[in-house]
C-alpha cells in the first residue's frame, strides 16, 4: 500500500437542509480540489459513508466514487483523483464566472453536474480592455510588454552607450523598489502561480531600406524621383504614428492589468460576487476557485457562504464562512459564537498562505 492510499482525512458531520451529512476536512496543502469535489457529493448525499464515521482513507474514498460511475474505468477515476489530490492548473476568461481545469477533471467535475466558478470577474466600466482576456493571456500579455519595453530601451541608448545604460537599468531597479505598478518581483510571482503558454512572436517590422532597394528602376527615372520618396515618407510616418499610437494603448492596458491584479489579489471581485448571486441557485452547490484554493459554495437567503474544511475548526460549531464579510456561521447559517468549552481555532497567517502557493505553483 503506497503513501497516497494510506492518506486519511477526518470526517465532520453537520446538518445542511434538513439531513445529517458528513464531508472532509483538509490535512494538506494541494488537496483542496480532492476536498472539495468529494464534499459537494456528500453533501448532496450522492456519497454517503457509515454513520458516525470519524475518518476516510483515500483508497476508500477513490472505491466509493468509482462505484458511482459503472461506465468508467476505476483506474481511469483513481487517476484522477490522483490528480485532484496534488492539485490543478486553473485559468479563467474575465468576462464570466466559468473557471477551466484539466481536461480529466473537468469531465469528472461535469459527470456530476459539478459547476465550476470564480468571482475574480473585473468591472467591464472599469476594466473593459481585460474583459477579452484569459488570465494566462493578461499574464502573456504582461510578460511580452515589459520585455519590449526593455528592449525598446536599450536599442534606443544603441551598442556605445554603456555609461547610460548603466544609468537606466539603475533608474529601473529604482522606479521597481519604490513600487512601480510594472513591478517585475510581482508579476514573476502571478507568473509561478499559473503555466504560461509559450508565443512565437514573428518579426512584424519591415525594413525601409529593403523597400528601396525593391523599386524598379523606371519607379525613380526622372521627374517619378520625388514622389516615389515622398510616398516613402508618408507611408513611414503614417507607421510611426500608428505604432506610437499601438505603444500607448499597450501600455494603458498593461498598467489597468498590474492595477487588477494588486487590488483583487484574492482572485474575487465585488463585481464578481454579484454575478455569483444570480448564478447559484438558492441551497445549490458549486465549486469556487478562489485565493488559490478550490472550495464547496452555496447561496442561502441571498448571501454567499463557503464550506469551511480547514482541520483546525474540526470541534467547533462554525461550518460556513461568508464570502462577503469572512465571518464564521454555524450549520443553520446563523452567526457563530465561540463556546467556553472550544478552543479558539488558529488561523492561518498570511504569510503561510503565501507560502502555500509557491509550494503548490507546479500543479495551479
């Protein structure tokens, strides 16, 4: 029997619409998808265990949901629980709450009419240049324009020019340090946390001088001289302006880009929970990408609630969280109130769940 098969999850059971339903509570770091896809069927009841059971192995579990699907192959579903368990790429487009996994996962997710969704949707009057985007694209797209921005740079200081170039690339640590919204430091870390698909990009100028040297003879014989320069000319400067142009709207969308991605570095919007709320159903559930992990969400009398499945709060009362104001609520969705006899739980410091991501950048 290997690690992953020995792997045991605690069980808590709860009260949700009027049945008494178990669901999983999180050991590690990366299992969030795992915990949050075996929790929406247990509390659908689509997966139900023994009562009273205190604990799960991985091996039961991947037992348990093969048996759900006769036409799949159990090896097929163990594998992609597997999968689960280490963790996702994820992307999403910016215009709505459809989020995209694997291939694999996403039909084990649809198999059981699991939607997945994320609120991290930018206001289309704010942001409405990012609306077409995906997030790897937004990432590509910042990844492309600072390297041009660089090298625009240093071809305009030219090869002699050493004591400048020192200056800017001094000047350049600078403007980052004190915070640029450009910051290289802050777009590597969006960089580690997804996998960039690779661009060709083709060199799109055309030399003048090759221009020049295509003209025929005929073209600049006598008085067709200065025309043929003067159309030369026009062409070149209607190119400049249309690239100066194309440069200044680059460099409008990839600083609205940065700003995005700093003031909504939770991965959810206020823009975002709107649309959720039209989207789920009252008492219905659905999966949430959201701060990096995968969660169980539901809409109850209007407000969004997340499953809280962090092994800390194991004997505690509270088993929902609000999405909106991050405060705990019980299993009837009231307010939670610490009782004398419960440990205060300890929650997880920023700085540990920083740590989280770049432990798990090789697999969201």
């Amino acid at each position: 029997m290997n690690n992953s098969s020995e792997c045991l999850f605690k069980v808590k059971w709860t009260n949700f619409r009027g049945q008494k339903v178990p669901y999983l509570l999180q050991n590690n770091d990366g299992e969030c998808p795992l915990i949050c896809f075996a929790n929406v069927l247990l509390l659908r009841r689509k997966l139900e265990l023994s009562k009273d059971l205190g604990a799960i192995t991985f091996k039961s579990l991947c037992v348990f949901i093969s048996s759900l699907l006769p036409h799949a192959s159990p090896e097929w579903v163990t594998s992609v629980l597997e999968t689960l368990k280490s963790g996702l790429l994820f992307n999403c487009k910016f215009d709505s709450t459809r989020a995209y996994i694997d291939p694999d996962p996403e039909q084990l997710f649809l198999s059981f009419n699991i939607p997945i969704k994320h609120g991290w949707i930018p206001d289309p009057i704010i942001y409405g240049p990012l609306t077409n985007l995906n997030y790897d694209q937004l990432l590509e797209m910042l990844a492309i324009f600072q390297s041009e921005k660089e090298v625009s740079s240093f071809e305009e200081l030219g090869p002699d020019d050493s004591e400048h170039e020192d200056k800017v690339e001094n000047n350049h640590e600078n403007q980052h340090d004190d915070g640029s919204k450009l910051d290289e430091s802050k777009l590597e870390e969006h960089l580690k946390n997804l996998k960039l698909s690779n661009a060709d990009e083709g060199d799109k100028s055309v030399s003048l001088n090759k221009k020049v040297n295509n003209v025929k003879p005929e073209q600049v014989d006598g008085d067709k001289s200065e025309p043929v320069e003067e159309k030369i000319n026009t062409k070149e400067e209607k190119k400049e302006d249309k690239g100066e142009n194309k440069s200044e709207i680059d460099e409008y969308v990839a600083n609205l880009a940065m700003e995005f991605l700093e003031t909504y570095a939770t991965q959810i919007t206020e823009y975002g929970m709107r649309v959720l709320r039209e989207e789920i159903p009252e008492g219905s559930l659905v999966a949430l990408y959201r701060n990096n992990h995968f969660l169980v969400a539901t809409c109850n009398r209007g407000q969004l609630f997340t499953l809280i499945t962090d092994s800390a709060f194991y004997g505690h009362r509270c088993v929902w969280e609000s999405l909106e104001s991050c405060e705990y609520f019980d299993e009837n969705f009231n307010h939670y109130t610490q009782t004398s006899r419960e440990e205060k739980p300890k929650k997880v410091r920023f700085i540990d769940k920083v740590k989280r991501v770049f432990r798990r950048k090789n697999r969201r």
